[in-house]
C-alpha cells in the first residue's frame, strides 16, 4: 500500500510538470507570433513614414520656387488708380440758404457718378 501511495504522489507532480511545460511552450510561440507581427508593424510604419519624408520634402522643393510675395508687392504698380481732379471751392460761396447744389454726372471706369 505504501508504493501505490507514492505512485499517486509522482502521478500527482508530473502533471504539473506537464502543464508548466505546455505553458512554457505557449509562451514561447506567442513570443514568435507577438516578434513576427512587431516586425511587420514595424516595416509598414517605417515604408509609410517615408512615403510622408518624400511628400514633405517635393512640397519643400515647389515652395523654394514660388518667389516671396513680399518682394513682388512692392514691386508691382496698380493698374488702377483714383486721382482726384476736382478743384473744392469754400463752401460758404456755394449756396445760399435753402439752394440745393447738384453736380454734372462724370464717368469713372464705365460708371457714371
């Protein structure tokens, strides 16, 4: 009676054994599975990352050709401009009470004023 009870107690341990053998086994293929899939992440980031360095630096490139717009504004002229011709006379002279005074129409760039 004594063997079979040391039987049951080694039958016992070896299970145990097994299972932390099956969990050590598990926990190295995820280790290989978690690496495989880090590595791929990492090569997707890493090809995207330069898609963006290259679209950065044609954008870079095609600003460096467009001049500064400061520089061209003070070298460019108005095509248009209002010059004031009209001589003002004092007031005063104009009217007397209760006259209303009009002007001639005149035309300013195809508007009449």
């Amino acid at each position: 009676m004594v063997n079979t009870r040391k039987r049951q107690k080694k039958s016992e341990k070896e299970p145990e054994t097994d299972s932390q053998s099956e969990n050590n086994e598990i926990f190295e293929k995820l280790k290989i599975v978690v690496a495989a899939e880090t590595e791929k992440i990492e090569i997707s980031n890493k090809r995207k990352f330069d898609e963006i360095a290259e679209k950065l630096q044609s954008m870079e490139k095609s600003i460096a050709k467009i001049p500064k717009l400061s520089n061209n504004r003070n070298k460019t002229e108005l095509k248009k401009k209002f010059v004031l011709k009209d001589v003002f006379e004092p007031a005063n002279d104009l009217t007397d009470e209760g006259d209303s005074i009009t002007s001639e129409d005149e035309e300013h760039y195809n508007v009449k004023w």
